[in-house]
C-alpha cells in the first residue's frame, strides 16, 4: 500500500490510544493519536485525515463535537464513534449526523479492523 490513510485517533484514555495505533499501523495505516479533543481539532484544521476514531465521551470537545467539525471540514472523512456509554438514542443521532460507525467498547479488534477497511474501501472510492 504506496499511499497510506491517515487515521486520527481521539481517546481520553492513552492506552487506548495506544494499542489502537500499535494495531492499525501492522494493518498499513498512517496513525496520529490524541488524548484530547481541543487539539485533535486543531490538527483537523491543519491536516487531512481520511478516517477518524474518536471516544465519544470526552471533556472539551466530546466525540459529536469532533463529527460535525470534521465534517465540515471535509464530508468525505469517515468518522467512526467508540463508547463504553451506549445509548440507542445517542448511536442514532450520531449515524444520523455522519457518523460511518458507532462502536460500543468493549469491542472486539476484528470488529474494529473490518469496520476501518470498510471505511477505507469507502473513502477510496
């Protein structure tokens, strides 16, 4: 794979962040996690991302905030919410806004790998 996807990771937990980025860069993928959402923000304002990852629950700006804004920027960027705090209400508010997933933790990595190749494939095309 010559020219990567860029991926933006946004989880207020670094582990998380961590193991996410050990895990899709064996998959191929250019990876920039964040810890906070104010900054991954301003990266987005900076810098393109083909998909994004984010933490629905965060403080400043929560995972619906970091949605609209990157949708804004770019409607094409597949945006993929993951929670430990599932609401129908909420996955259905988020998929209605753009969301390409919503994805309830804990989660199974292969869950996530087939939901991003997806959301890969998707953006290619």
């Amino acid at each position: 794979m010559t020219d990567k996807l860029r991926i933006m990771v946004i989880d207020d937990e670094p582990i998380v962040g961590k193991r996410l980025k050990r895990l899709l860069e064996k998959e191929g993928y250019d990876i920039k996690v964040f810890t906070e959402g104010t900054a991954a923000i301003e990266e987005l304002e900076k810098r393109y991302f083909d998909i994004i990852i984010t933490d629905l629950k965060m403080e400043n700006a929560d995972g619906m905030k970091i949605l609209s804004i990157a949708k804004m920027l770019d409607p094409y960027t597949k945006v993929i919410i993951i929670t430990g705090f599932a609401q129908t209400e909420t996955a259905k508010d988020a998929l209605d806004k753009g969301a390409f997933a919503f994805i309830i933790k804990p989660f199974k990595i292969e869950d996530l790998k087939n939901v991003v190749k997806r959301a890969g494939q998707e953006r290619k095309s």
